[in-house]
C-alpha cells in the first residue's frame, strides 16, 4: 500500500482545504520531511491517513465530531492511494450533526460506500488500525526505550506491539484444557461404571446368546405346531361358517314365512273393509259432484231469496215514508181550501204560466195577480200530492211482486235444497270416508306388495338353504381346537418376545462393549493428555512461556535487525542479543562489542531504527507496504549524529518511501523534499506549504 496524494479540510487545526502530494514529493530520493512548530498540526497528516482508511482509531478516546474544526460543522478527507498496482480513491464526511459518509473509488465510481468500504480497504491493507499505525508511524522515540529499558519494561513492551499478552493466559487456558480433560475423564469412568453395573459383560453376552439358541429352538417346535393347528382350526372355521350360514338362513326363511303370513292377514282384512276400492270411489266422486251441484243451487237460490227480502224491505219502507208525506200533504189542502173567487181563480192560474191560454176567457195570459199566491201553492200541493198517490200506487205494486217472488223462491228451496238436508256437512262427511277408501286401498297396495316380496324372499331362501347342504359342525371339538391353539399362539408370542428382548440384549451389550473398548481407548488417550497438561500447567505458571516466546521474539528481531544495521550504517555496525541484554558490534573499532547504553545518539538512532523497521516488517510481513512515517526524536542529536541519520534514511529510502515529521530545523534542512506545516491563526486554519 502507498499514499499518492491526501487534501485536508477542516480536521483539527486546518480549516482551508490543504492537499500533499506525496508522489512529487517522493520524486527524486524517496524521502521527505514534514515539519512545523510544536502544535501547528504535523500528527494531524497521519490522523488524517487514518480516517481516510479505518472506521475509528481505536487508540484515541474521541469521538468522530472531536476530529472536526471548532470553527465548522463538518470536516472532508479524500485520499489517493495504489494497492495491488490500482489506484484507489477514499472520501470521508465527518459531520456534527446527520450521518457521515464514507465511499470507495476505482477509475473514478463509487464501488463500495459505508461499512462495506472499511471493510474493503480492511481486506485489501490486511492490517487493522492498531497495526497500519505501528506500520505506518515508527514512533522513534518508543523503540529507543525499547533499547534501553529493564528486561520486565521491554518485554511488556514487545508483548503490547506484538499482541503478546496472550502467551500469559496459557496458563489460564491450561488450566481451563485440564479441567475439560479431567472432567471428560470423569464422565468416561462415569458411563463404564454404568456399563458394569447394567452387566455389559462378556460372560453375560455369552449367556444371552445360549438363551437365544434355546429359544429359536423352543420356538421352532411351537411354531411346527401352531402350523398345525392352523390348518385344523382353518377346516373347523369352514364348518362353522358354514353352521352359522345355514342357522342365518333358516332365521331369515322363518322370517320371511312369518312376514308372508302377516301380509296376507293383513290384505285380508283390508279387503274386508274395502272389497272394491276403486268402484267405492268411483261412486263416492259421483255422489260428491252431485253434492256440489245441490251446493251451488242452494247457494244462489239463497241469495236471490236475500236479494229480493232485501227489495221488499226497501220496498215497504219507500211506501211508509211516501205514505207519510201524503197524508200530510192532503191535510194541508184539506185546512187550506176556500170559497172565495180570487182564490178560485188563483187556484186556476196557479196551474198555469205566463203565455198560457186562460182556461175561463180563452185569451192569453199576461200576468198572475199578487194577491193569487194562496191559489198558487195550493195547486202546486195537489199536483205533488196527486205525483205522491202515483208513488204509493207503484211501491204498493212491486211489493206485491216482490212478495210473489220471495214465495216462489222459498217454494224451490222447499222442493229442491231442503230434502238433502245439510249439503256442506254431507260433503264433508264423503270426503272424509273418500280419504278413507284412498288409504286403504294405498294399504292394500303395499300389503300386496309386501306380500309379494315376502313369498319371493322365502323362496330364495329356501333355494339358497337348500343348496348348503350338510350341518356336520361340532361346536365343542371346535372350542378345544380354538382353545389349544391360544394357547400355542400365547407360549408363542411370550417365546418370541423373549427372543427379540434377548437378541436386542446381545445387540446393546456387543454395541457396549465395542463402546467400552472405545471408552478406554479414550481414556488412555486422555489420562496422556491429561499429564501432558499437568506439566504445561506448571510450565505456564507465573507467565513463564510468555516471557519465553517475548525472548525468542527479540531474539529472531535482533537478527533482522541486525542485518538492517548494518545496511544503514555502511557495514559499520551489527546488533547482538543475548543474556537479555543489546549489544553492538563495532567494526570501525577492531570489531569490538559494546553495551547498548555506550552508543552515541547517532549509533542509538540506528539501532532503535533497525529494531523499529525489523518489528515493522514482522507485523506487515506479506502486506507489501511501501511507505513509513517516521515520527520526531532527533531533538538532542548533535551534528554529527544528525548526519548519521540522515545517510541512514537515505539508504532506508532506497527500499520505501520515507516520510520524517520533526521540527529540528537542522535536520530538515538536510531533506530536500519538505512540507511545511505553518500554525493555524485566529482567522484561517494550518497551512500547508510545499518547500
């Protein structure tokens, strides 16, 4: 993995968006400077590296906001970077508030967005955050304590970086591995008690195995038998069936006879009630319709006879009130009559109108006189009087008829209706005794049919008893057959399942046994393991191996070390480790060992150098990183030394890209490729300033 370029927008101190390109700067050597006051935002570079890379760094306690300027609400990372011969492209959004984003790109698109690119760039670097910084970023400063500090400080160092704090819980695991096995140990002797106890034994397999020979022996005779007696009881089973048959179909004649005889008992009778059902209702239809027809006779004569009552009453209260106004009418012509002329004469005129030819003279009436009004209503009197005699004369006539009529009509209910009595209860009565004729002849009708089916029925049967033949069933040799039998059949039975009980005895015992025989192969396996672990129990006590492996590791460090030494410093210098304790060789003075805490800050830089870049390519072994930070401790170097380190990370840079952050202005000078981070004001960010 190799950074190509990163641009910065506020994150931390910068603000302004600022962008390094690490490809011109590791144009010509390989090897650049980062530099910059106490402050002015140098870490934030690699911080940035990181954030472009991982979810979180774990090594830090803030959160995600944190990292953003406290001037803004949102910071901007985008990172350019080669893997596998691919150029990648990161970009990430922390914001204070809603979601941040985070996406992948290849030839310009997004390919992965969110945790599925962390968990891309993860596969493709190998590394998790914690290691691409103790990758990345060689802190210089921590490796020349690793020199320098007791045996106990150095190895509870190395343990951090390697993750070697996990040989120290060996014992834990060992004690826990010994428990499992002794515990396992447990059950085993546990399930080959049980074994005992339930008499899973050789001796007792043999024994099931002469009981089962003894059995299929015993069940062989009973089964030869109860052959046998199968076949005879087969022969009787015919016989009674053939018994029951003939016994079922005797029942079931005397059934049909018996049913014969009452169905033609019952048709006996019947017809005794009714000879000729037909005829009787041929008769009582006749009789019926001749009943209607007196029904309906009667029914109108009847209401003529109402009709004309109905008219004479009418008739007789019109001739009374007529009669009435009559007699009234005489009585006031009778009071009202005079003598007098004028009367008379308008008496006369009162029968007569204006235009009329007047009766006494002959000539034409002109006018009636006033004072003749009397006359006048006297004659309009008679003449309603004599229109009211008319009257009377015609009500007193059409009584007279209606009278006659009412006497005609009664004459012919007497003559025609009254001689048949009550018509409507002599229908009913006929209907009645015609529903009665209906279901008896319906009885008779299924008794017939009965009957028939009842003789057709016996004379089946006894066709089909007498073709049975022979009843030579004997019930009581048939019971000791049946009862012989069970008995086999239940000796059988017990046999059998004796037989299954003990070949099932013989399979779980032959399966137990096998089991046992595995059991205490197993245990023999464990009781080893067991001991084994007893031993790496103490082995492991009071963290013994870890301190082991931690030795082995500086050991095999050393080596690379070493060998990196030398390299950098021109075949000057080696690196030796033995009897916890670092030693340099130096071969510019007769090849003369030394002390670690003799070394110069030069020769201390490159051994602590060389051990950081040896634990490095350990941790990234296969990772093919092509790049490192290196992270300040030259402040007390003197020139000299300043030079030595230069040369050294010269030569470095002919392998990697070197990048060196420090603020020794005199050791910057000496890098010709430099950024230079200027400290952030009150009214921008940190800058960036390419050198």
């Amino acid at each position: 993995m190799r950074p190509i370029s990163i641009s910065i927008e506020n994150l931390n101190s910068f603000r302004e968006a600022q962008t390094i390109d690490f490809d011109s700067l590791a144009s010509g050597e390989k090897i650049f400077c980062i530099s910059g006051d106490t402050g002015s935002g140098k870490s934030t570079i690699f911080t940035a590296m990181l954030l472009a890379l991982y979810k979180g760094i774990s090594r830090s306690d803030s959160k995600l906001e944190d990292f953003i300027n406290l001037s803004e609400d949102k910071a901007i990372i985008e990172l350019k970077f080669e893997s596998g011969g691919e150029v990648y492209e990161t970009r990430r959004v922390l914001r204070r508030k809603g979601n941040n984003d985070f996406a992948l790109k290849h030839n310009g698109e997004i390919i992965e967005s969110g945790d599925a690119a962390f968990g891309r760039i993860s596969e493709m670097i190998g590394l998790d955050v914690d290691q691409f910084t103790q990758v990345a970023l060689l802190e210089q400063g921590q490796f020349g304590k690793f020199l320098d500090n007791r045996h106990a400080d150095r190895t509870r160092t190395l343990q951090r970086i390697l993750s070697l704090e996990r040989f120290g819980e060996l014992h834990k695991v060992a004690n826990t591995m010994l428990a499992e096995v002794t515990e396992k140990l447990r059950g085993i002797d546990l399930i080959l008690d049980r074994y005992e106890a339930d008499g899973r034994t050789k001796e007792n397999l043999k024994l099931k195995k002469a009981e089962v020979k003894t059995l299929t022996a015993e069940l062989g005779k009973l089964g030869k038998e109860k052959k046998e007696l199968s076949e005879k009881l087969l022969a009787e089973e015919g016989k009674r069936k053939l018994h029951e048959e003939i016994v079922r179909l005797t029942r079931e004649l005397e059934t049909a006879n018996k049913s014969a005889a009452d169905n033609r008992s019952k048709l006996e009778k019947l017809k005794g009630l009714c000879a000729d059902p037909s005829a009787e209702l041929a008769a009582l239809a006749a009789k019926e319709q001749e009943l209607k027809g007196i029904s309906e006779r009667a029914e109108k004569l009847g209401a003529q006879l109402t009709k004309r009552k109905n008219d004479l009453a009418a008739s007789r209260e019109a001739y009374k009130r007529e009669k009435n106004e009559y007699d009234r009418l005489k009585a006031e012509l009778d009071a009202s009559l005079s003598s007098d002329i004028d009367s008379a004469v308008a008496l006369i005129l009162s029968h007569t109108e204006e235009g009329d030819k007047c009766p006494v003279c002959g000539g034409e009436i002109k006018s009636h006189r006033s004072d003749g009004g009397g006359a006048v209503d006297r004659a309009n009197k008679e003449r309603k009087l004599a229109a009211l005699g008319e009257k009377l004369n015609a009500a007193v006539e059409s009584g007279r008829r209606c009278n006659a009529e009412v006497a005609e009509l009664e004459k012919q209910i007497a003559e025609e209706i009254a001689p048949h009595g009550d018509v409507n209860k002599s229908l009913n009565a006929l209907k009645m005794k015609k529903r009665a004729v209906e279901e008896t002849a319906k009885d008779i009708k299924y008794a017939e049919t009965a009957l028939a089916q009842s003789v057709a029925t016996a004379e089946a049967l006894s066709v089909q008893l007498s073709g049975k033949g022979r009843d030579e069933y004997d019930a009581e040799e048939g019971g000791k057959l049946s009862a012989r039998s069970a008995e086999v059949s239940g000796e059988y039975d017990t046999k059998q399942k004796m037989l299954v009980a003990a070949e099932l005895e013989i399979s779980e015992t032959e399966k137990a046994l096998a089991e046992i025989e595995k059991k205490n192969a197993e245990r023999k396996t464990l009781a080893v393991r067991q001991k084994e672990l007893g031993g790496m129990v103490v082995l492991f006590r009071n963290n013994a191996f870890a301190e082991f492996v931690t030795e082995e590791y500086i050991k095999d460090f050393t080596v690379s070390a070493s060998a990196i030494m030398s390299k950098l410093s021109g075949g000057n210098y080696t690196l030796e480790y033995r009897d916890k304790t670092f030693y340099i060789r130096d071969f510019l003075n007769g090849n003369k060992e030394r002390k670690i805490k003799t070394l110069s800050g030069g020769e201390t830089f490159l051994a602590s150098l060389s051990i950081a870049i040896s634990i490095m390519r350990y941790i990234s072994a296969g990772k093919n990183f092509e790049f490192f930070f290196l992270d300040e401790g030259f402040g007390t170097l003197h020139d000299e030394a300043v030079e030595t380190v230069v040369s050294a990370l010269r030569e470095l840079s002919k392998e990697v890209t070197v990048g060196l952050i420090s603020h020794v202005d005199d050791l910057v000078s000496r890098i010709s490729s430099r950024v230079h981070v200027v400290h952030a004001t009150e009214s921008r960010g940190s800058l960036i300033e390419i050198m």
